[in-house]
C-alpha cells in the first residue's frame, strides 16, 4: 500500500513528482490563503489564541532561542503588505490588520505542512521521511515565527490601548475653559 505509486520509478522520477506535487499542494493553499476572508483569520479565534505553554511567546524565545535566528530567515512581502523588519504605523486599525496577516501566514505554513501525511503515504518509507522531513523544515519555521511576531504585536496592541485610554481619561479630569 505504502509507497506502491512509486514501486520500481527511479529516485529521479520520484523526486521529481514530490516536487510537482509539493508545488501543486502550496499553490492551491495560498490561492485558498488569498480567497479565504480576513474574518477566518481573525486572532479572536481559538487556533490563533495563546496557548498556556507559550508563556506569552516566552517559550519560543527561551526554548528555540528565536530571537536570534528569525531575522536571518526570507519573507514574502506581499503588494502592499507587511514587512517583519519595522513597523510603518502604531494605530490599532493597522496593528490589527499586522496580527491578523500573522494569522494567515501561520495558517497557510500550517497548512503547507499537512503535505507530510501525503508524502508519507505515497512514497516508500525512507523517501517518504526524507520529503516530509524537508516539508516540515521549510515550513514549520514560519509558522512560529508568525506565531512569535503575533504575541510581540498582541502586546504592542494592549500598551497602545492603554495609552489610548489613558490619555482620554487624562482629557476628562482636565476641567474645560469657559
């Protein structure tokens, strides 16, 4: 059952097909990424909250030391869209529509992933593991790192809030000129 699509192709051939297909599986995620509406990946739902173990983006930092190895990564940058490298504005209206494309890069790497039970199927054992192994490595980086870049902006997001309300309440307890 396992592997029998490939019984007797060379690695050549093999290989070949993981690719077309790896690029056929992105492909069809990102088109689904790109129609899919903003309200899918809205950061209010429960697969993009944090989770208790995060620590609020702590573990990623103490445990993969992301800190350090993040920035050295490739991005896409959309048309008109978001670079990782500096924020272009800290109002909420922008903030959140930030968290919400994490949400959709963490979605679609996610998602680029669950490739793997496909590759395993198909292949032999050891090819199997090898093009899983590769899927997982060009993809599961990005995620967290969506992930990491969301608890650092959900952050940001509160401390703007904050200021937000404070100045307001700030503007109430001045008494108004007559």
């Amino acid at each position: 059952m396992f592997g029998a699509m490939f019984r007797g192709a060379n690695f050549f051939d093999i290989f070949l097909c993981n690719i077309v297909l790896a690029a056929v599986w992105c492909m069809v995620a990102f088109i689904a990424c790109v129609k899919l509406p903003t309200s899918f990946f809205s950061f209010e739902k429960k697969r993009y909250q944090p989770k208790k173990w995060e620590r609020n983006g702590r573990w990623y930092k103490d445990h993969l030391r992301i800190h350090k190895w993040k920035d050295r990564l490739p991005q896409h940058i959309a048309k008109d869209g978001f670079s990782k490298s500096h924020l272009t504005n800290v109002s909420i209206e922008y903030l959140d529509e930030f968290i919400m494309e994490t949400c959709r890069g963490e979605w679609l790497h996610l998602t680029d992933c669950l490739l793997v039970v496909v590759l395993l199927l198909i292949n032999s054992f050891p090819i199997g593991l090898l093009f899983a192994f590769l899927d997982c490595i060009g993809n599961l980086p990005f995620a967290i790192i969506q992930r990491y870049n969301r608890f650092r902006l959900l952050q940001l997001r509160k401390k703007v809030l904050h200021d937000m309300q404070h100045r307001v309440n700030s503007q109430e307890a001045v008494p108004a000129a007559i």
